[in-house]
C-alpha cells in the first residue's frame, strides 16, 4: 500500500482519533492537523493514513489541499481501500501497519 510514504510507522496516535472525539471542533481541528503534518513527515502507521485519508475525503479537504494529498487520496480510492466518499471499504479493514 502506497500510504505508509516513509515505510515505517512510529506514530503514537490512536487510529480515527482526530474524527472520533467529540469535545470541540478546535480540537479535532488541531488533531487532523497534526495527523498532517505526521503524514508529510513520514511519521503515521498504515492505518492512521487511511483514517486520515478517509477524514480529507469526507469533509473534502483531499481536493483542496497541496496535490500530493489529492493522488494518495486517489491512490488509495483506486486500490479500493477508501470509497470515493472516504468510507473505509472492508479491504482498507484488512490494512495493518
């Protein structure tokens, strides 16, 4: 799978964390930041990349930001790990890191 750019996964955060809280729109707001920037830096795991692609597809910011994230969104859509509106498809369930 495309997703893990870095072939390693180090990150400590818990897979679907910035989508599943519910205290405030800041916060998920700063996670699904910090999931980014873990991306660009090579630091999320499998799974934490297709949560995170399957929360930029939902709210539509794949589309919207720079173009990597809009081909690893396609990528993983494609594969048929993601469905084109973010869900996570039972063959993205089987992704391990």
């Amino acid at each position: 799978m495309a997703a893990d750019r870095s072939g390693h996964g180090t990150t400590t955060r818990h897979s679907g964390e910035w989508e599943k809280r519910e205290d405030s729109t800041e916060r998920r707001r700063t996670d699904l930041l910090g999931a980014i920037m873990d991306w660009e830096a090579g630091e999320l795991s499998n799974v934490d990349t297709l949560e995170l692609f399957s929360a930029l597809v939902e709210n539509g910011q794949a589309w919207t930001l720079q173009g990597a994230y809009g081909r690893q969104a396609t990528a993983l859509i494609e594969a048929g790990y993601l469905t084109p509106s973010g869900v996570v498809t039972e063959l993205g369930t089987t992704v391990t890191d």
